[in-house]
C-alpha cells in the first residue's frame, strides 16, 4: 500500500500558489483522513519556513439527521484543535420531484460555490470507491460519454476550482491510514440504509463483484478515465462546429445544420442548449427538435418550450435558444422620456445604455417609442427615406423582437433604432463625440 503523504504532496503541488484550500469537511473517515493530510501538510511547510495557502474548513449541515448539530460541533472542534478556520452553512433541503441525494447534493454544492472566492481551491474527499459507485449508477441511468467519466479530478466551481486528489486511492487506503494515525470520525447511520441506491450498490452489489474482480475499482477508475478523454475530445469537436454554425446574435444556422449526418446534428443540438441554458436533453427530445426545426419549411416559425422558461424558435433558418422566456407586454408605453447618458430601465421590456464614444448624436429633447405602423427613416448617408418595416426585414430580425424594439426620437422625429441603425441628421460630426447606444432586451415570446 503506498504512503498517502507523499501522494497527496505531489498531487496538490500544483496548486501551492492558490491564496486559499477550502476542504468540504463532513466529520466522515474520508474528509478525516485529507483533512490531517492538509493539515500535515501544512506544518511541514512552516517548520521549513516555506509558504503555504491558507486552509479553511466548510461543513454543510443538511439537517437530514437528529445528530445533525453535533457532528457539525464535532467537525469545527477539531478544526480548532488543528488551528484550522471552520466555516459551518446551513441548508434547507427541499423539492418533491427529486430524490433526496440529489437535492442534498445541490444544496452542498450552492453552499461550496457561494464559498469560493476568486481562484480558491475546493478540496473534495471522494475516492476510488466513490468513482465505482458514481460509475455505476450513471450507467445505469443510461448516461452518455460524459455521465460515464463519472467525476472528474478537478472543474470549474464558481469563482475557483474543484479538485479531488484522493479519487485513486482506494476506501480501504484511507481505512488504513486513519487506523495508523488513530483518527476518529462520524458514522452517518444513513449510510447503512439500502433504500438509497448508492448504499444499495456499496452494501449489496459490490461485494459480490469483489469476490469475483477483486480489482474492479481500478478498472472502474481506468473505464472513466477514458470516457472523461473521450468526453472531452468530442467536446472539441463539437465546439469547432458550432463556432462554424453560430451566428453573432447567438443563433445557430440550421440550413447549415441540416446537411450534417443525423448524429453529428443531435451531438450539436444537444451542446447549442447546454450552453446556452445548462440543461441537458432527453433523446426524445432531441428527435422532437430534430422534427421541428430541421425538417420545418423556410416560412415556418416552429416553437419548442424546455424546462425553466427556456424557449427554441426559429426564423430564417436560424435556432434561437432563449432564457426565461415571458409574455411580451400587451400595452407597451405610448412614450417614455431619456436623459442621456443615464441607463433607461423599460420593465419587461429590457435595458438602453448610452456611452460616450459612439456615432449617435441626439439634438433636441430624446424619448423613446415603439413601432405603431408606417415609420419611416433615412439611413446616415443614404439618399432616400425608407419603411422601418422593410429595413427591419432587411435586417432580418426575428418577429417577436421587432414589436419591443425602442425607437429613439429627438424632437418628435425619429433618430434611431434601438443600437441598429443611425437616422440622417443625427449623426457625431467629425470632432463631435457622440454616444454609443447598447440595447439589452429581456427574453419576451
């Protein structure tokens, strides 16, 4: 068996410039046995009078268990025993829809996040055996590459990083240590309780595959390691193609999309929604989009509506994929008044800023209206006055943006389009500074 301490010397090494080492302290054996290793850790450093990050303790009490409270008193005593500063959160684990590890699981990790400051390094505890279990139970779900990497060594949390550098050590690793170091720790009682389907697996399935694959935590921990690499290869991939498929406005072309083979335009879909809106589809889902939207005609404008708000439509052959969609105001305002440069809030509708450096330059008193039927502009430096509604169909702008659109007018004549277009007449001269107009509407269907 190796020395732990040497191992979790190198594997940190790294990360030595960090400012702070958060470590998600439970009280449990694993969170024990990196905590005293830190700690170790630390006190060779200042005995050689080298630096060190700081290292600060968080525990979350979920309030799941009667003996909640004091396991978090046991934690933060010995966090004092080992100069450690304890941070202890709270949380309130609600839903129905979910089962309670998963929503225990989301309010811990709120709590970790919140936490990290600007470069900070989360510590986690998880281990071979953690990766085992994970494993399975993802495939179980019938996860893809990515849910089959099961946990990754580090990731992005909030303003730091999450890293795990005990997930190649074994239960039994750890086990051994404390035992050496004469740690003690807190038994969840829960974690004996076979309803929960990781204690299911860790109690009843796993021991049967040790008698028989003796090493399957290694191979379990290799088997994900190579999804993580595949995972990320196709990332890539994928990543190249939307950067190619993308528009400016954050739309995705589905003409063009539409000439990829069918699992290539699943594997696209399927990421465009992730970034833009965190939530990952079911296949059903995909085929339902697949229908919709690359099947749909020119002069079609399908719809789709996800979880949360989120909306997909198209227009022109372009995927839009909108957060927090709302109804549009039935009465938008007849006129609203805008003292340059201040910000102009229009509820519901979204957002105008005006900074210096731009090409509009107002004349005369500025106010804002919406579109009410035969408008009329002539574009700075063309010859003729045009419809707005063919301009804006030229422009191509989906429908349901043109009707909230904010018109700007300077002494009752229109000036500008939002940040689209400058009107003749109020253009910065050569030597004049004018203002650059931002328009940030809200997501309205």
């Amino acid at each position: 068996m190796a020395e732990l301490l040497p191992l979790i010397k190198k594997s940190l090494a790294p990360y030595l410039t960090r400012r702070v080492w958060w470590l998600a302290f439970s009280g449990g054996l694993d969170s024990q046995v990196l905590l005293h290793l830190v700690w170790r850790l630390r006190e060779l450093a200042h005995s050689s009078d080298t630096s060190f990050p700081e290292i600060r303790a968080i525990h979350v009490d979920h309030q799941l268990q009667a003996a909640s409270t004091a396991w978090a008193e046991q934690c933060e005593q010995q966090c004092v025993a080992y100069n450690i500063p304890f941070t202890l959160n709270v949380v309130n684990v609600e839903g129905r829809r979910r089962g309670i590890e998963d929503l225990a699981r989301d309010a811990r990790y709120r709590a970790f996040e919140a936490a990290l400051g600007a470069g900070d390094l989360l510590l986690l505890a998880h281990h071979l055996d953690d990766q085992a279990e994970t494993l399975l139970l993802r495939l179980l779900r019938g996860a893809g590459v990515t849910g089959l990497a099961a946990m990754p060594v580090r990731r992005v949390l909030g303003a730091g990083e999450l890293y795990r550098p005990l997930l190649s050590t074994s239960r039994s690793e750890l086990e051994a240590y404390a035992a050496a170091q004469k740690l003690s720790w807190v038994d969840d009682p829960s974690n004996l309780d076979t309803h929960y389907r990781r204690n299911f697996l860790r109690q009843q399935v796993l021991p049967r595959l040790t008698r028989h694959w003796p090493d399957y935590r290694q191979s379990f921990g290799r088997a994900a390691a190579l999804q993580a690499e595949t995972a990320q290869l196709l990332h890539g991939y994928i990543s190249q193609d939307l950067a190619n498929l993308g528009a400016e406005d954050g739309s995705l072309n589905l003409q063009k999309l539409a000439a990829l083979p069918e699992i290539r335009q699943r594997a696209i879909l399927r990421q465009f929604i992730i970034n833009r809106s965190e939530l990952a589809l079911s296949s059903a889902q995909l085929g339902t989009i697949v229908e919709q939207f690359l099947c749909a005609g020119d002069d079609r404008q399908p719809q789709f509506r996800l979880a949360a708000g989120v909306l997909l439509r198209a227009y022109n052959q372009q995927l839009f994929c909108e957060l927090g969609a709302v109804e549009a105001p039935s009465l938008l305002p007849d006129e609203l008044e805008w003292n340059l440069p201040g910000e102009l809030l229009i509820p519901g509708i979204g957002r105008l800023f005006a900074t210096p450096g731009g090409s509009f330059m107002p004349r005369g008193s500025v106010s804002i209206r919406f579109r009410r039927g035969g408008e009329r502009c002539r574009l700075a430096g063309h010859a003729h006055r045009r419809p707005l509604k063919k301009l804006l169909q030229e422009w191509r702008l989906p429908p349901w943006q043109r009707e909230v659109l904010p018109l700007i007018y300077c002494g009752g004549e229109l000036a500008a389009v939002a940040d689209l277009a400058v009107c003749e007449g109020f253009s910065a001269a050569v030597g004049e500074e004018g203002w650059k107009i931002q328009w940030v509407p809200e997501t309205l269907t």
